[in-house]
C-alpha cells in the first residue's frame, strides 16, 4: 500500500504522464501490463490509473452513440479487471463511469423532451448524486418513483410490458416523445462527452481527497489516553492518526510486518515523528502476541483496499488475525476507506479476495535448495468478514454494514451493478 | 369510516355484480393448472380474473372489490402468508398508480392514471405468469456466478427457483465454461415427493447428487471442505428480510450458521412482503404442530381433542442467518430486501 519504491520502474505518475501523447489503445495495453507486474498497486493509485484511462478512452474514441460508449467503455473495463482481478477498486470505477455515462445521457434524453437548449443546460455534478426526477416520458409504469429507483423493481412484474402506451386506450398519454430505443441518438455527442468528461475528473477529485476528507473524522473516534492498534497503516490511517495526534494524546500500537524487522530503515519514521511531536506514544508490536496487547488495546483501525456490498473487507495480509482477536476480546473495530473502494461486486466466496505475491522476503532465490523443494506462498490481501468490523468510516462519514447498499446504490447504476465484468476472465 | 358507510346510501354498487365467480376456485384451478405458477402470482391472477368479470368501474369500487376478494382468499386457506403477498402488491401497484404524475409531467387526473393502470392489468393477466418464470430465469443467472467449480450445494425441498438454478449452473453459457459441482439434497420423510422430482431433474442434467435424511443434516455439515454453501428458496420473503420456507428450513439456517457456511435464498421479488414475524409461532395462523399425548392413543370418533397438523407446514428463517438473497433484482443482502420492502409497501 505504501507508496512505490524505486525511480527506475514505471509507476503512476509516469504512467499519467504519457496518458497524453499516446493513442488510446496503446495506453490501455499499458495501463495492462503495469497492473499485471504490480508496476501500479495500491486502491488508491488502481483508481486513478483507471479512471485516466477511461477518460481518454471518452476523450479520444470515435463513438457516435451513448450505446457505443457504454460498449467501449464495458470492453475496456473486462480488460483492465482482467489484468487485476484482486483489486475491486478497478471495477468500481468502471461502473461509476458507466453509471456516470447513463445518467448524462438520461439527462440529456429529457432535456430534448423538454425542448429546452442543449448547450444552456445546467447539468448537476455527479459528486451530489440527486436522483434527476424523470419527467416520466413512461406512461404509468411507476418507473418516476425517484428515491424508490432501486426498490421499484418489485413492481417489474406488473408493469406496463412497453412503456409505450397503446394508441387504442391510452392516446391520452401517447403524446410524449416515448422512443422504443434507449438512449435516442444525441443531438450532441459533444456536450455529453465533455459532461462525461467532467464527471470522470470529479471521480478523479474525489479519490485523491479521501484521505483528507476521512481525516476529518479522527476527533470523533480517537479520544486522549486511547489505545489504538494499527496494521501497517496505509497513507489514510496515517493522516487519520496524525490529525487526531495533533490535539490529543493517546498511544498508537503498530503492528508491523516481522519480515521487514531486519531492514535497517524504519518505513514509519515520519509517521511516527508526526505522533510523538503531539505527545503521544507509539509503539512497535512485531506481529505475535496479539491477544496479549488486545487487553489493552481500546480501538483497532484498518486500512480497507476493498469493502464489498456485504461488508466485508479487503485487508492487508496480517490483518485478519488482529480483527478476530479484536472481536474475541470485544474491540472495536473500525474500517478506513474511500467510497470508492465500496464494491458493489457481491462475490461470496472469500478465495476470491485472497491475493498471493512474491514469496521473495522470506526465501532468497538464490537459496538453490529451497527454491527447488519447497513451495513457499506469500499472501499480500486477506478478506475480513462482515462479522468482525463494526464500523466503516468513508469520506462521507460513518456507516453500518446494513448501509452500505445505500451507498452503492447512490453511487452505482442499477444496471452496472449486476454487470458481470469479470465474465470471460474467471475460470 | 362514518363518511364511507353514508356513501353507501348513495348508488355506488355495494359489491359488483361478480355473479357467480369465485375467487377461491379459481385461486385453486390456476395452482393446479399449472404446476409452475407460485401462490403469490396465482393470488394475483385471480384478483385479476376477478376484477374483468365485474362491472367495477371507479377507483372506490375496484379498490373494494380486491379487498374483499383478498380477504375471501385469505379466509380460504389455511397458510394466507404467501398469497398476501401477491394480493398485496397487485393493491400497492393500484394504489401507487393514483399517485403517479401525469405523462410529460403534466398533471393529468389521479382516475385517468388508475383506469389506463387498471385496462393494463386486466388486459395482460397472462403476461404477469410468463413473467414470474422469467424472474426464476433470471435469478438463475444471477446465482449462476455462486456456484463454482467443484463446489458442493447442500439444498433442500423442492423449490423450483434452486431447481433452475442448479439446473442452469450446469450448462454451459458462452463465455462461461460449464463447471462441475454435486448437490446434497436433504430428504424430509414426510413429504419426499417434491425433493424426489427435484432430485431427479438435477440428476438428468449430469449433476451428481447425495441425498440424506434431515436427521443427517448437521452431520454432512461437518465433513470438512465438503459443502461450500446451503441454498433454498423461500414461500415468502418477510418485510425484515427474513423467509417463510417449508418446514426445516431454520434448522438447516441454525447449522449453516453453526459450521460457518454461507446461506443463500433464491426468491423472487414478488414473493416480498408485509409479514413481520417476531418468532415461529407469530405467522398469523396455527400450525398445531405440537401436539401433546399421554397414555392411550385417543379414540377415532373424538375430533374435538385432536390437533389437525397443517399438510405443509413452514417455518421463520430470521434475517441474520441470511447470507445473502438471489432475486431477479440481482444480489440483496436481508437489509436491502427490508428497505425495498418499506420504500414500496408502507
């Protein structure tokens, strides 16, 4: 999670440097194969990547209707999921784009039926995610229940089968510029793809103000003398921390990884510089003896890299067990993460979110007899069930795990969120 | 109240002539006729079947007509939580149509909207059936992705959205291989019928399936690495997310929970509904279920004393040993069925 190491590979910001001067396939084979060496890692810098990519693939593609878009920007997304399947954020962002997509195209479709100006229209940002009430074009087909979008469907089995009223009973209602076709040819592709596009740079907005947006939280969940355990903090528990630290004193428990406890340079030096400048105490835990410290301990904060719509969450290897213990002892548990990270994807089954890496800090290759014999298998992202957190805190506050389908519903199209993207790529 | 009953002074027909419709018989003929149909659709094809024979034409007397036609139901069987539901939403969806706004967002008349509703539901009653098999089709896509390679499915009863399920998880879609997975399907004694012929189907497929007696459950459950997951379907889903199944179906909940597996429901939306049970022996009716003995078996001719045992009896999953519900809206966790239900039905 930590930032990249090491001038010599491409990272993020070299690979957002030649988004530009690149064409749009080159970049996305690119974008490819730096997520498939781990070149780009981290939810964070995944998000980004993605979202960048996607904005050139709105920008620079020839597309002449929504659907194309949505066609090309659906292709995309496998692939860019494909090459990562562990890391959620890359879906979630492909389905707040497409989810972004449709809502600019609605917007537009009525703003025809309105027979108000393209080019004079206000259209909301999407960060504010006010469900547009559809001037109902649809006859009685109780499709305008704004808030109740999601829940309507209960009433699929009794709608209207076209929401094109026959002209017979209902030429009443037949006056409406209904068409059978879904998004109707725009008039101007142009206004939407510029509307898209600034969707997408919100997204963008959105992601690199988390940590900042998160950190406003701290006064409410870190009280002076508190005993909080971290995992090997990411950047947001960090800057959580060190804003709580900056005017109240408590003690701060790292657990650190034990394999990285002969590397001479502490990775949490500034981090730790931040705490103790306050007043507060940190203290080192190699990563055994949990149960013994979680007497003490009053809180335990992790880092999410993904929290699924069930409440479970993506976390670094190790953090599972501080988790379990934490609720073996009745800790509080509490779950840092950007809203984007809320994956709408529902996959159940727990392997799935497993990821295994380079088993290289813990076996030397050049140990000829142990590279032959022995099969070492290193985990880098464990699942921690909903059972085991009690809160998660996003850039928009505090939820319970029975809230989360809000979110994903205020932020995910009904449409995108059943779209499998991981369909060809699973075994 | 007081207003409605001076109404009745007035000529608006007190009950429609239905003439000699009967809203249970046909109720019973639609279950019967095809196997296929759930009580919720049944009970809405009747109130359908029921509102084109009468001559109500206003708002007042339609609405008057499905309750009473959905109180008679109710009062006809002895297990109403299912058809409830049906009727229900078919009254909610009415309901709902008088506060749609008009088309172009011009405000047209709450009764136009209510009449153009009412002709579309009396016009396409065979559609709503077709439509409810869709659904199970579609939960079968949705739940396809659950069941993986090499997976072990334990499941009981014999609903017929698992049955399409499982039976879709074994084809192969393109783009998706076909995948390999067994089925341990739990056999209740009493009623062994309808899990023979789910059994069967699934077996036809190519899918291996163990069945075992219920007694058997908890200690399948307990081979290590054996079930991946329980899988059921459900009679009706309640207002807090939780499921009326058949009989058995808490139990095999308790034990999931208990040996850690994930228990999915497959149901569709229609099945969603008002009931709010706050425990087993709170679904509105007698199951007499328990029925105390002691010494000699009771004499034949005495029918006071004896309990008359429900034919199928059910009972109350609660919400939390849910994992996670298969509708034809995609994945719902029980919260999310809970405020689906609250956002339409209140």
């Amino acid at each position: 999670m930590g930032p990249p190491k090491g001038g010599y590979a491409p990272d993020l910001d070299k690979f957002l440097d030649t988004l530009k001067s690149r064409p749009v396939d080159a970049s996305v084979d690119f974008l490819i194969s730096l997520l498939k060496r781990r070149q780009i890692q981290g939810s964070e810098s995944c998000a980004i990547a993605t979202a960048r990519v996607l904005l050139q693939v709105v920008a620079k593609d020839k597309w002449i209707d929504v659907d194309q878009l949505i066609g090309r920007i659906q292709l995309v997304g496998r692939k860019l999921v494909a090459a990562q399947p562990h890391e959620l954020v890359i879906g979630n962002i492909v389905k707040r784009v497409l989810g972004l997509i449709r809502d600019e195209a609605s917007e537009d479709r009525n703003d025809i039926a309105n027979d108000s100006p393209p080019g004079g229209t206000t259209t909301l940002p999407p960060s504010i995610e006010t469900v547009p009430v559809e001037k109902s074009i649809r006859p009685p087909s109780l499709a305008a229940f704004g808030s109740f979008a999601r829940s309507q469907s209960m009433f699929t089995l009794l709608s209207d089968p076209d929401f094109i009223p026959s002209p017979s009973s209902t030429s009443q209602l037949g006056s409406g510029s209904s068409t059978p076709q879904r998004y109707p040819q725009s008039t101007n592709v142009q206004a939407l793809k510029s509307e898209v596009i600034d969707g997408i740079e919100e997204i963008v907005d959105e992601i690199r103000q988390v940590d900042e947006q998160i950190q406003n939280y701290a006064d409410i969940y870190i009280h002076p003398g508190d005993y909080i355990m971290v995992h090997q903090p990411s950047r947001t528990v960090q800057r959580f921390l060190t804003r709580a630290a900056s005017k109240r004193k408590f003690t701060v428990l790292i657990v650190v990884d034990p394999s990285a406890s002969h590397i001479s340079d502490d990775p949490y030096a500034s981090f730790r510089k931040a705490l103790t400048s306050g007043g507060s105490t940190v203290v080192n835990i190699m990563n055994v003896g949990l149960m013994a410290y979680m007497s003490r301990v009053d809180k335990v904060i992790l880092g999410a890299r993904a929290i699924t719509s069930t409440g479970g969450v993506v976390v670094d290897s190790g953090a599972a067990a501080i988790a379990r213990a934490a609720r073996e002892q009745g800790r509080t548990v509490i779950v840092l993460g950007g809203v984007y990270k809320v994956s709408p994807d529902s996959r159940s089954h727990q392997e799935a979110f497993v990821e295994w890496g380079s088993p290289s800090k813990y076996v030397n290759f050049a140990d000829g007899r142990m590279v032959g014999q022995v099969k070492v298998r290193n985990v880098v992202a464990e699942f921690v069930s909903s059972e085991l957190v009690n809160t998660y805190v996003t850039n928009l506050g505090a939820h319970s795990k029975d809230h989360l389908h809000g979110i994903i519903a205020d932020h995910y199209n009904d449409e995108d969120v059943n779209f499998d993207l991981f369909g060809k790529t699973q075994r | 109240m007081a207003g409605i009953t001076q109404e009745r002074e007035l000529p608006i027909r007190n009950n429609p002539d239905l003439e000699s419709f009967d809203i249970v018989t046909a109720y019973r003929k639609l279950l019967a006729d095809d196997p296929d149909l759930t009580m919720p659709v049944a009970a809405i094809e009747a109130l359908i079947e029921a509102l084109s024979q009468s001559s109500a034409k206003t708002v007042f007397e339609t609405m008057d007509l499905i309750k009473t036609q959905s109180a008679r139901l109710r009062a006809a069987v002895r297990n109403p939580v299912a058809l409830t539901h049906g009727t229900d939403l078919f009254q909610q969806y009415l309901v709902l149509s008088l506060k749609q706004p008009g088309p172009d967002g011009k405000e047209t008349s709450s009764h136009e909207n209510f009449e153009v509703v009412r002709q579309h539901l009396m016009r396409n009653g065979r559609l709503f059936a077709s439509r409810a098999k869709q659904a199970r089709e579609h939960i079968a896509a949705v739940g396809r992705a659950y069941v993986r390679d090499g997976d072990t499915v334990l499941t009981h009863g014999g609903s017929r959205v698992v049955g399409t399920l499982l039976g879709r998880a074994a084809e192969p879609v393109p783009g998706d291989p076909s995948r390999r997975f067994q089925v341990i399907h739990v056999v209740s004694e009493g009623r062994s019928a309808e899990g023979d012929r789910a059994v069967a189907a699934l077996r036809d497929r190519g899918v291996p399936v163990a069945t075992v007696p219920e007694s058997a459950a908890a200690y399948v459950l307990g081979k290590l690495h054996l079930v991946s997951m329980v899988l059921v379907g459900a009679e009706a889903v309640t207002a807090n997310g939780g499921i009326i199944s058949r009989m058995g179906t808490y139990q095999l909940a308790l034990l999931a929970r208990a040996h850690g597996k994930d228990f999915y429901v497959a149901a569709e939306q229609h099945k969603f509904g008002k009931t709010f049970p706050l425990h087993q022996f709170d679904l509105g009716f007698d199951q007499d279920m328990i029925d105390f003995r002691a010494g000699e078996a009771p004499e034949e001719g005495d029918p006071e004393d004896a309990k008359n045992p429900i034919g199928d009896p059910v009972d109350y999953t609660p919400p939390e040993f849910i994992t996670a519900f298969f509708s034809d809206n995609g994945v719902l966790t029980p919260t999310a069925v809970a405020k689906q239900v609250i956002d339409l039905m209140y």
